[in-house]
C-alpha cells in the first residue's frame, strides 16, 4: 500500500475515498480518528492509502479532479 495523499480533516478524505471507490480503486483511510481525539496536530493527518498498483491511476484522476 502506498500514501496518495493527506488531508487535514476526515470530511475531505471521504470524499476522494468515494471518487476512487466509483473508479473501482479499493482504498484505505488512515488516522481516520485522530481528529476526533483531539489529536489532530502536524503529522498526524488524515490518510488514504492504496495499492501499489494503482497508484498513478489514482494520483491522476485526484489530480485532474481537485484542480
């Protein structure tokens, strides 16, 4: 698995999880609750993961979509 991106609050991140998953790209939140605990701080941010193999498959339809 690999980091596609980060993002500062859980809102934004199931967002794109959502975008992926209508791809067809399996995707895993990360650090999903930290937010919630307070914890929110630098370095701890919200993360999706996916599998290596479709990584730049995912990393360009985030890039082409959030442009």
């Amino acid at each position: 698995m690999k980091i596609l991106d980060k993002y500062p609050d859980i809102y934004q991140a199931h967002i794109v999880q959502g975008m992926l998953e209508n791809e067809g790209i399996e995707c895993e939140i990360v650090n999903e609750n930290l937010p919630f605990l307070g914890m929110g701080v630098a370095g701890f941010d919200v993360r999706i993961l996916v599998r290596d193999e479709d990584y730049e498959r995912a990393k360009t339809l985030i890039d082409a979509t959030l442009d």
